[in-house]
C-alpha cells in the first residue's frame, strides 16, 4: 500500500502510561522495595505521577514523596528492578484502541517503535505481556540509547534505526518529558488525554485520532516550521567475530505489511553508554511530500541485530545454519527471539539456494517464516523432522531449559520430540547454574483452571516452594491464551532444586497440558556473543525426566 501524500513515514510511542496502564504493577513492586525498609506504600494514582523518566527518577520520587533518605536510593532501585522483573505484567493493561490503531498504521505501510526509559528487555516482555509486540518494527530502551528522554539522544536513535528524518515522523505520549523530547529534535507530538496535562500540546483522545493524523496531510508542513536538520542513516560495515553484518537497517519494512518483521528484536541489558560529546548527525536532503515513499529494495526480508545481545543471538542462530543444516533437511523451526533470529538467518540462506523446509512452532514463527521465504510443512505431511533448532528462557551447563515465556511450549515439545535432534540457540546471558529465576510456565487447559492453579501449588510446596503465587498471565486486560487455546500459569521458583522430578510429576496434574522443563531434550546448545564468537556443547548425554515415544531413536 502507498502512503498518502503527507503522511508521515513512522510513528514513534511512549510505553508506560502512553500505550499501557503499568501503574499498578509498578506500584506493587515499587511498594515492596519501600516498605521492607519500613517506608510507604504509595498509591497507584501517586506511583502514576511519578512515571516517564526511568527507574531512577521513580524511586528518587517515591523516597521523597516517602520522606526516605536519598542515601537509600541505590538500594531501593536494586529491589524495585527484581521485584518488577518478576511480575511486570501482572496487572497491566492496553489502553482503548491501540491494538487496532497500530495494526491500521502497518497495513497503511507506516513503521512503528517503541520509545522508553524502560529497560529493554522489561520492555520486551511487557509489550509480549500484553500483545503488543507483534505490532512494532524497533524497541528502543533506556539501555540502547545514549541518553535518557528529555534528551534527544534518545529519540535521535530510534529515528536513525528506522532511517526517517525528524519531519517524517510522529512522537507520542504521556508527561512532559515526553513532549520536551519531541519538542528538542523538532518532531511533530501529540499527547494522549489520559496523561499529565502539558500545556500547549497538541492533545488527542484517543489512538484513532493518532492513525488519523498520521495519515493525512498537514503533519510534514508542521514539522517543516520547528525541525532541525534532519539525520543522516548510518552506514558502513561492520564486523563481528566471523561474520560480517550489513550496514544496521530495518529491511524487514515494505509497502506490502505481510513483509515485515513480526519480532521486535530484543535488546541488550548492558549499562547505556554516555559520550563525552553527542553524535553528530549530517543533514539528508530535505524530503518533498511529492517524493515516493521510501522503501528498501525488492527481496530485501530479514533484519539485522542492532544491539549486542541481538548479535549474540544472530551468532548462535547463523552458527546453528553453518554448522547443522544442510539440502534436504526437514527443520523445526522455534520461537522466540533468539529463535527468530535463527529463522531470518535461514531466510537468506533459502534465497541463497538453500533446499529444506520447516515446520514452525508457534503462528508468530509461520508468520516470520512466510516472510522471509523459508518453505513450510506441517507433521501432517511429514513423517519425522531432521533437525529442531530452539531458543529457550534459561538453559543451564547440562542443557536443561526453561521454556514458555513466549506461550509456544507446547508446540515446542511437540516438534522438538518428532526431531531426530535438538539444538538449543541462546545469547550467553541465557546461560544459568541454576534453572528457576525465570518464572515457570505452566500452561493449563481453561476449564477448571483455578482447580488445577491449587493442585500445582500443592505439587509445588512438596518440592520446597510453599506459598508460591501462581499468577494466570494477562495480556490487554485478559487472559493470555496459546495457540493451542489454553491458559498460561507463571510459577516464580527462584531456584528449582529438582527439575527432573518436577518435570516429571507436573503433567500428571489434571487440567495442566504442558510445563516449560525441557530436561535432557536437547542435544546440543550454540551459544553466541556480542562479538559473533560462539561455542558448542554436546549435553546429549544429559537425563530426561519422561522417555520420548516418537522419533528420537532410543529413550533416554
């Protein structure tokens, strides 16, 4: 589809209190922190006003507001961030409309980003959390950028990976910060009316409104009167390790949306780097509202990692082609970031002349797959598969995983079991002693699920993790449910002392389908770096928990 004359190229969006409602989870988690040192507890309403300048800025409002000591500061940061990483979207909610005004923007070929002083992978896992994730090209955090919003820096980055200028692009949000933002790089702002009220903005009352603007007239002429020059897309190539990446581009973006990337890649955790000086942006040509749109070339499908853990994941996805797959191979194909990283490697490897054909393991998989041009089939068709490559949540030194946080574990199993062997991709932060500080999932079938809830509870108390919260997780307000309709309990273990017995007593409860223990599954795991590097461990040797009954030769 061709955008309209005057419509803007991208639009750009807040998180917290711009998309979703994350007040109460916040605030719950916020709460923990303060009052285990006899502080608090805040309000939601009051945890509300205190949101859109990172983590940092919450907890120095709440110390204040609590009358704490600044000296606490560090301390109460540290328990917020592990309170929240465990349940951030427990309680959160979409705001009306956004769903389907994200999803009218791509069909009308407008990319879309996420722009945040969230860390990135919390960010992930909220806008997974809530169904969103699907519907954005970027997700930048407080951990990609250079400086955190009101600094342009901030912004200037998520323009620069879309490759708009300031004029071709739409801000969206919630605080003043917000709007100073847009406001320092000269980029068009509206203000959503359920946030703090910022005088002078431009207010709209809802998401319809913002697919309206961005789709007619009027919005490049207005950034034309207040925008600096705009940035110039970066270029050059670059190395990492033994591979060799294209210049960072998002060319998973064309005027047909069933072509672009349904992933949002996942972002680094590292600690931001602040230059001394800010980067300095040459200015393109001005753009002319009568130019055609801009669209990569014809073919141009996959993506390419912008952040280190994104190139540790394109490491092990790319070493998992190199050294397993070759012509003729019947592939299961993962899900997850990692494996998705995986699943556009090999899109370019297929357009290269590669010969296989997958079976996928989620409908977000089949959809990425389509679009970079991998061939599909289904265990309908095929009698076994040669090969599954998979992500997974943590995996620990003997090749033990956690699945699920993806609500595909149960297609996962499914294929994994018809292969004749498994190998796990992973980033080397996925890399744990211990499996169990990444919440467990459960998935249950929806009769009767809060029965099943109190047996799993009591299973779990037996193998030592009494008064366990057993959240259903939600996503927009609703149950989270997978593709096999069923719904998702979240167990957070903190350390599993005994994965194969749990493993192995879990699915005889009633009602629960699947868990995500994957215990002597894989064969061996990739483990990729940011530098490209990777390693490969053969754990087939480990035990499993249940004996396969299909395709994987003799049970072990």
């Amino acid at each position: 589809m061709t955008l309209p004359e005057g419509a803007v190229r991208a639009v750009v969006f807040d998180l917290d209190g711009t998309l979703v409602d994350s007040a109460p989870d916040i605030a719950a988690a916020l709460n923990e922190a303060l009052t285990a040192r006899g502080l608090g507890p805040l309000s939601v309403e009051q945890t509300r006003g205190l949101l859109g300048g990172g983590a940092a800025t919450l907890v120095e409002g709440a110390l204040h507001l609590t009358g704490g000591p600044a000296g606490l500061a560090d301390t109460v940061l540290a328990d917020y961030g592990d309170a929240y990483a465990r349940t951030p979207v427990a309680a959160t909610t979409v705001h009306a409309d956004a769903h389907e005004a994200l999803r009218e923007l791509r069909e009308a070929g407008v990319r879309t980003a996420v722009c945040t002083n969230k860390r990135s992978d919390l960010a992930d896992r909220v806008l997974e959390g809530t169904g969103l994730a699907a519907l954005f090209d970027i997700v930048v955090g407080i951990d990609d950028a250079p400086a955190a919003k009101p600094d342009p820096a901030h912004l200037r980055t998520v323009l620069d990976l879309l490759g708009v200028s300031a004029r071709q692009t739409l801000y969206v949000g919630d605080t003043r910060v917000d709007a100073l933002t847009a406001e320092r790089l000269g980029v068009p702002y509206r203000h959503v009316a359920w946030g703090s009220p910022v005088p002078g903005a431009t207010t709209v009352g809802g998401f319809a409104e913002v697919a309206e603007a961005a789709l007619t007239s009027g919005l490049l002429a207005e950034a034309g009167r207040r925008s600096p020059a705009p940035p110039a897309a970066r270029g050059g190539q670059r190395r990492t390790g033994s591979h060799t990446l294209p210049p960072t581009t998002l060319t998973s973006y064309q005027a047909d949306p069933s072509h672009r990337s349904t992933d949002p890649p996942h972002r680094s955790t590292d600690p931001p780097h602040h230059p001394a000086d800010p980067p300095h942006h040459p200015a393109d040509p001005p753009h002319h509202p009568t130019d055609p749109p801009h669209h990569p070339p014809t073919g141009a499908r996959t993506m390419h990692p912008t952040t280190d853990q994104d190139r540790a994941k394109w490491a092990a996805g790319k070493a998992a082609i190199d050294v397993y797959v070759h012509n003729g191979m019947k592939l299961g194909l993962g899900s997850g970031t990692t494996s998705h990283w995986f699943v556009r490697a090999l899109g370019e490897a297929v357009s290269g002349g590669l010969d296989v054909v997958g079976v996928p393991t989620s409908t977000g998989t089949r959809d990425l797959a389509v679009q970079v041009g991998v061939p599909l089939t289904t265990l309908a068709e095929v009698d076994r598969l040669d090969l599954t490559v998979d992500g997974a949540d943590e995996i620990d030194h003997q090749g033990a995983m956690i699945k699920g946080g993806g609500a595909c574990l149960l297609w996962e199993r499914i294929i994994a079991d018809a292969s004749a062997r498994m190998v796990a991709v992973v980033d080397d932060t996925k890399l744990v002693r211990t499996l169990g500080a990444f919440p467990l999932p459960i998935e249950v079938v929806p009769y009767a699920w809060e029965s099943t809830r109190r047996s799993v509870a009591r299973l779990l108390a037996r193998h030592g993790h009494p008064d366990v919260e057993l959240p259903r997780r939600t996503e927009g307000g609703g149950p989270v449910v997978t593709d096999s309709g069923n719904f998702l309990l979240d167990a957070p273990l903190g350390a599993i002392k005994d994965p194969l017995a749990l493993d192995a007593e879990l699915n005889w409860i009633p009602g629960v389908v699947e868990n995500g223990l994957f215990t002597g599954v894989a064969d061996e795991m990739v483990i990729g770096s940011a530098s490209g590097e990777y390693e490969i461990r053969n754990v087939s040797g480990a035990p499993s928990a249940r004996p396969t009954v299909t395709n994987r030769g003799v049970a072990r």
